[in-house]
C-alpha cells in the first residue's frame, strides 16, 4: 500500500491503490502535480503539463470505482509521453519552433491504449527537435537535465527521449512513452538508471510519431522512410514489472504476447560482445558486460562472446541508409531555414540517391539482418552506449584516446535498430563516479519475452 504518498510507488502500487479505492485517483494526481511544481522548474523535463485534463481524468475514474464500475490495469498511474507523439487535446511541438502551437485532435494509438487502461497523461516531456540529437535541448524549451548528479556535475539524460527519462527518474510520472529511432528509449535509460525496450518493429503501432504522413487529423507512419521503418515507440519505466506491464498493454492484438515468467532460461543459447566492433567503449560499461554475461552463465544453456561480422557493419550502414533519406516528411513543415542546429544538420547530410542505390542498401540491410539471426543465439548482450551520461553542452567525448560524437558513441545502439531485432535496457552496474551503466539484452524479432526474463535476471538490485 501507498502510505498516503504515491511519489516514486511504482505502477502496480499506484494502480492497486486507487482501484481499491485506499487512495483516490484524484489525490494521486495533486501528489504528482505538485512534485512537478517542484521539481520541474530545475530538470525542464515536462514542456506542458495537462493538470486539468489530468485533474478531469482523474475524478471520472474515481467516479466509475464509487459506482462500481471497472477500471484499467494502470488506472489511475500518471504518466508522461515524449513531445514526438501525438496526444489528443495536449500541445504536441516535437520540440520544433515550427510546431510550436500545435494541438493534435486524435491520440496516438500508444496513447490510446494507455488512457483506455486508466492511465493519465499529466505532461509532455522535452525531446531535441524531431528527435534527431542524443542530447536533450532544443531553441524552444532549452535543455533538460538529468535528476542524477551523483558528482555534483549537471549531466544530460541523454536523448531524444531525455526529458521522458528525466520525468520519470525524478519522480513525476510514474512510467512514460518515448521512441526509440538509434537508441533514443536505450540511451536514456542507461543514462537515468531506468528499464527501457524498443520492441520490435510493428507490436506497437508506430502511428502518431511527428514527422509522419498527416491524413484525417492523424499522424501516420510513412513505411517508405528510414525513419518510419525504423523508428518504434517504446515504454519506459523505474522497475522491469511496470516495462514488462506496459508493453503487454501497448501490444497490438494481432501479435501473441508470451509471458517472459514462462522462459526456460536454462534452454537459452546467449551471446555477449563488448560493443559493436568498430567504436571504443569505456572500460566501466565493458566491465559491466562481461560481469553481466558471467553473473547470467550458470542460468542458461550456454554463453558465449558474440562472433558475427553483422554488428561490425550494421553502425556504417545506418549512417549511409540516413544520408540516403530526402526528409521530406519534415520540410513539409517550413523551409531548412526556420529549424534549429540539428535538424539543419541533418538536412545538410542529405546526398541525392538513385532509387537503385536505395534498394541497395536496404538489400545489404537484409542480408546483415539474417547474418545477425543465424550468430546471435537466442539473446545477445551489449553496451548501450560508448560513454555514461555526459556533461550539459559536452558534444564530443574522450574514449581512450579517441574523440566521439553523441552518434558515434551510440553505435551500439545504432547498429541494433537498424538490424530491426528488439532490446531491453536495464541498469545493472553504478560507475565510480555514481553514474548508472545500462546494458543491451537483445532478442530475435518476437521474442522481448526472452529478453525480459534475462533482463530480470542481469538488473542490478537497489539496495535494501
């Protein structure tokens, strides 16, 4: 039971909570908003904060409970969703001056289903312009901090779904949904000490994603780009049972959910590898790898180093596949001059491509794809990330001698999405400086049930 305080209970709690009418939804809500008040001002997670379509939500499930009605698996737990994702009536800027005033009428289907279970949206949280920075800020809200500064130093959460990692690390939404496109649900979480899945492409509808096809009030997803064949959204969350909750609830219908309680772990065939192959990574993160890899062996079938060529390729062809892209979906909203830095950025990347040279690269992708399958086992292990949460305004970063951009040190990551197979982050070590270190519990297209039940086995355990 919540004690009289629902600030930092996790999802299950909350929901019980309110369902056994102990604590009113209501209350749950003035608790959170208020810590909001507090905390927000400093963190610059949450962008826009919908108190009273909160507050509204709220005493309509309170309403139901004391008319005996049901309600939702999450009732009554706030959460939050990242600025790139469409919610009906709230303001949706995908962190761009361009959208500045926008207010979608239709919820995306994510959306959707997390209000159908109870669940109420209290805010939406910072993200870089159209997601396309590892680093939280944009020339429309600034930058978000992360709520961790166990050396005294402001640090980043990480991004693009920095200000979804903040909100909830801090104790103002309960759970949230961020998206992940190189890393963009992964990255934060290992940067916050969060869990995190990007699933596989397609168990959560991807539509309401900004930039998108926009038709009768919606956002769709445009299948013909990289970024709407790549990018998911994915839940996020401070323990791995409110993940693994919310991803049963966000599952599309038509895809079979397996329980991850139900994994034979000691019929599973693992891998680990110290990163991607081809980008250094801190010897704090390998450290918390292969202590993973080793904590895990006596519990599987077998464990293995990872020996495929697929990662070592997979980071370069992300990039390629990128720079192939026309971007169309995002000048349909104003000429390269009105955006900020990255996005001029990644405008200025653009190189022409004939559609041969195209559908070239995605048949390599496809190729790399079943060279991953037929080598990974049943699960592969690794970094997140080159680097732990950095410095507010660092941009570039020393890993033994060689100096990284935010997307080189996200190569990892990078070269998961696109070889389009689903990971689930979680923390499983601390730094000497404090810093939590996530790693990458990777899984066979279908197969996150694996991947959570050796999640659960690899997270690090709070303290008592």
């Amino acid at each position: 039971m919540l004690q009289g305080n629902s600030i930092g209970a996790d999802a299950r709690s909350v929901a019980e909570a309110v369902s056994s009418r102990s604590m009113p939804a209501r209350e749950v809500i003035e608790q959170h908003l208020a810590h909001i008040d507090r905390a927000n001002p400093r963190l610059n997670a949450i962008v826009t904060v919908a108190a009273e379509s909160a507050r509204q939500a709220a005493d309509e499930i309170d309403a139901r409970l004391a008319r005996g009605e049901s309600v939702g698996a999450l009732a009554g737990v706030p959460f939050t969703v990242k600025d790139l994702i469409a919610t009906a009536g709230v303001r949706t800027t995908a962190g761009s001056t361009a959208l500045a005033d926008n207010v979608p009428r239709v919820d995306a289907p994510a959306v959707a289903r997390m209000r159908a279970e109870g669940a109420i949206l209290i805010g939406k949280t910072n993200t870089p312009e159209f997601g396309a920075s590892g680093l939280t800020h944009n020339d429309l809200f600034g930058y978000t901090l992360n709520p961790l500064s166990p050396d005294g130093i402001d640090r980043s959460p990480g991004g693009s779904s920095g200000g979804e990692a903040s909100a909830i690390a801090s104790g103002m939404s309960v759970v949230g949904l961020g998206t992940d496109f190189g890393g963009s649900v992964r990255w934060p979480a290992h940067c916050t000490g969060l869990c995190s899945v990007r699933p596989t492409g397609g168990r959560i509808s991807p539509d309401g994603q900004y930039p998108g096809v926009m038709f009768d009030e919606r956002v769709l997803t445009n299948a013909a780009t990289m970024h709407g064949s790549v990018q998911t959204i994915g839940p996020m969350a401070r323990n791995l049972d409110d993940l693994t909750s919310m991803l049963r609830v966000l599952s599309s219908p038509e895809y079979r959910w397996a329980d991850p309680a139900g994994v034979r772990l000691d019929e599973l065939d693992v891998r680990w590898a110290a990163g991607e192959g081809t980008v250094p990574v801190s010897a704090e993160i390998v450290a918390a790898v292969t202590e993973s890899a080793e904590r895990l062996a006596p519990s599987v079938n077998s464990m293995q180093p990872y020996s495929g060529a697929a990662l070592r390729q997979a980071n370069d062809l992300f990039t390629r596949m990128r720079a192939a892209e026309t971007q169309t979906d995002i000048l349909q909203y104003g000429p390269a001059t009105g955006f900020g830095e990255n996005i001029r950025e990644v405008l200025a990347a653009v190189r022409p491509t004939p559609r041969t040279d195209a559908e070239a690269l995605w048949a390599e992708r496809s190729v790399l794809r079943h060279e991953l399958l037929s080598t990974m086992g049943d699960v592969l292990i690794l970094p997140v990330a080159s680097i732990l949460a950095p410095p507010i305004g660092e941009t570039r970063f020393d890993v033994d001698g060689t100096v990284l951009s935010w997307s080189e040190a996200l190569a990892s990551s990078r070269a998961i999405s696109i070889l389009g197979v689903p990971s689930v982050v979680v923390p499983v070590a601390t730094s000497a400086s404090g810093l939590p270190i996530g790693v990458q519990i990777v899984a066979r297209p279908w197969q996150e049930h694996n991947a959570l039940a050796v999640a659960a086995l690899c997270m690090r355990k709070p303290p008592h």
